[in-house]
C-alpha cells in the first residue's frame, strides 16, 4: 500500500470500541472507470476521501469520512448512489476504522479458512470478495441474537446472505431448512461451497431468485444489509414470514437502529431486543402473530 493512500496509517480491522477518533470507511466495486471517475467528482462535495484500484475485471472504490464527519449523511448519500448505478456500483462493506488496534467481542463461533473444524467452528472459503468473514461487527451482533433464541426454527431464509455465514450458524444450531438469497452470483456459488465444506449442504439452498420466487412462508428471517436495501425489501420480507415470524436485522448504524423499528411498526413488526457494538445496530423484531378467529355462539 502506498503511503499516498487514505489507508495508510489506518487499522482496517473493525473497531469495536470506537471511544477517541474513528471514521467510517465504505468498500465499493465498480464496474466501469466511468462510473468511478463520476462518483468520485460527486464524492468531492461531501466531507471525505476516495481511492479507487483496479480489482480483475473492474475496479475498488474506497470512500473515507473525514475526522468528525456526519456518517449518516455520508451513508444516505452513498445508498443515493447505490439507487441510481444497480448493477453497475456493489457494496462490499462498510466499517468504523481506527488508528488503533481494538479487540473484537467473542460470539461463540469461530470462523476459518482452513480445517479440520472443531463444533464451534464454521469453514469459510478464502480467496472471494462476497462479503461475510464473519468478523464484521454486524455479523457479529447478528450471530449473538441468533445464539439468544430460545429455539431456532425448522425454517430460516436468509436475506443478502453473501458468503452465507449466517445461513451456515443458523443450520448449525439447528435449523432444518435455510434459504439464502444474493444478487451476487459469485456469492451464492461461494455460499454453495461453503455449504459443503461444513457437511450442511443437505440443509442449505442458496439462490439469486427475487424474495417473491422463494418457496415461504419462514419462522425466522435474517436480514444482514444496508438501512436503503431493508427498506426497500421490508415489504417483500414481510410477505415471506409466518406469523408470529423473528426476523433478525443488522447493518444498521448509528440512529438507523431506531428508525428501521418505527419502519418495520408500520408493516406489522414489534421490537423484541436491540443490540449494538459501537455505532453498530441490530434488532430482533417479531412479526404480530394473526388473530385468533372468535367463536360463534348458536
């Protein structure tokens, strides 16, 4: 890395703690040199850096906060741009970053490129930009809601499901059928892969359908992606729970916490527990089980 870089300098682990001076540094992939080149002039208006490299067929966009920006300006503006390239501009991840090095929280799941694998450890193909390590902080809140449930339902759909990390915790505790969706064909063969290399193929299915090809209803959903994509979704995810569905949210930053529960109210969902790590946010909502038919009386 050059010492030019906005990433010089900068731990790129999550930062878990984010007490002192961090920044929020979002991943991109570009299709076109013309698509990067257009969102870095627009990028030139808002309090931060940007960085592309070329990646194989197309190329790495890195947008840096500035010290003290206002993150959730900066994330609304960079779903803007989500909204106006599909296809064309992809999020890898975003993340808080620090000059320091910050220890991670512990969930109970070790995830590993290499084995033999031991029972609390989950096999990840290394060597693939479909997002899911298992280290991001949203898939760890994730991963402790799912260990909290008092039981994992027999079937699970899982939203955004990249590499399929959480696909792969949730048929390890248990669940009898999960189904992941991806707009990301790479994603889902790395998922298939993924599936395999822990033994749980037979229980797992990965897909690029729509929400509305998927075979449902499900008893728990989860839903590891950006504020803009469960918006757009919700009402689609709505329609694919059971009643009486978990539907387990994360991604969410900042004051998207709350704002995605007074979303998700008007569609029928209730809070049930919040969890956050550092400006990290996620929630676990049910679903208004449906009313109870009122006998007749002769």
């Amino acid at each position: 890395m050059s010492s030019n870089s906005i990433l010089a300098g900068l731990g790129l682990d999550e930062c878990i703690d984010p007490g002192g001076e961090v920044q929020l540094l979002a991943e991109f992939f570009c299709a076109s040199r013309e698509i990067g080149q257009i969102l870095q002039e627009a990028l030139l208006l808002l309090p931060c850096q940007v960085e592309w490299q070329a990646s194989g067929p197309g190329f790495r966009l890195y947008v840096l906060a500035d010290q003290g920006a206002d993150q959730d300006q900066l994330l609304a503006a960079l779903a803007a741009f989500l909204d106006d390239w599909p296809g064309q501009l992809r999020l890898i991840e975003t993340k808080l970053v620090h000059k320091k090095r910050v220890s991670r929280v512990s969930h109970g799941f070790n995830f590993i490129s290499r084995g033999p694998a031991g029972p609390q450890d989950i096999l990840l193909a290394s060597g693939t930009h479909a997002f899911g390590s298992g280290n991001h902080p949203s898939t760890t809140l994730a991963v402790h809601l799912l260990t909290a449930l008092p039981a994992i339902p027999s079937s699970v759909l899982d939203v955004g499901c990249g590499t399929g990390v959480l696909a792969l915790v949730a048929a390890r505790l248990g669940a009898g059928r999960v189904v992941g969706v991806d707009i990301d064909p790479e994603a889902v063969q790395v998922a298939l892969a993924n599936g395999r290399l822990n033994n749980l193929a037979e229980r797992l299915s990965f897909t690029t359908a729509t929400l509305s090809e998927v075979a449902g209803p499900f008893a728990l959903i989860l839903a590891n992606v950006t504020a803009s994509v469960l918006y757009r979704l919700l009402g689609q995810i709505t329609s694919q729970a059971q009643p009486g569905c978990r539907l387990i949210v994360s991604g969410l930053l900042g004051r998207q916490g709350e704002e995605a529960v007074l979303f998700a109210a008007g569609l029928g969902w209730r809070l049930e527990e919040g969890r956050s790590l550092g400006k990290w946010q996620a929630r676990l909502l049910r679903l208004a089980p449906a009313p109870q038919a009122a006998a007749l009386s002769l």
